[in-house]
C-alpha cells in the first residue's frame, strides 16, 4: 500500500484526540513513518495536521521537529 501514498498527516495525540502532544513524545514512531516513506525513493508530502493545545505559538517548534524527522531519514 506504501505506492500509493502520496502525503501523511502528522501530529501526536494520547491517549485520546483531545490530548495532544509534541512530535517529540512520539518520536519512535514517527522516526519510523519518515525511515518508511523515504525507503520508497520518492517525494510524500507531510503536514503537520495539530498541535499542541492548539497553540499557534507551537507551530514553529512542531515544524522544526518534523523538518528534522525527515531530514534524519
């Protein structure tokens, strides 16, 4: 299924939708997903989808976070 994903929606809740999380509270997991997407030696767009408290104070630091996820894998 990894050949039709064009983009991933990324943000970090738990337990529940309404408990958000910085990136880096799941970074295991999200290491992982940008490891995944880039094995497939093709561009697939991220956008960060929340963040936490839905504070737009935290956008800068949440985008820092997954530049370096991607950057990284």
């Amino acid at each position: 299924m990894l050949d039709r994903v064009d983009a991933v929606h990324v943000f970090s809740w738990w337990p529940t939708p309404q408990d958000r999380r910085p990136l880096d509270h799941r970074a295991a997991l999200w290491r992982a997903v940008m490891g995944m997407l880039a094995s497939t030696g093709r561009r697939i767009d991220t956008a960060l989808e929340f963040v936490p408290g839905d504070d737009p104070g935290m956008l800068a630091g949440e985008a820092a976070t997954l530049r370096r996820y991607v950057t990284e894998a």
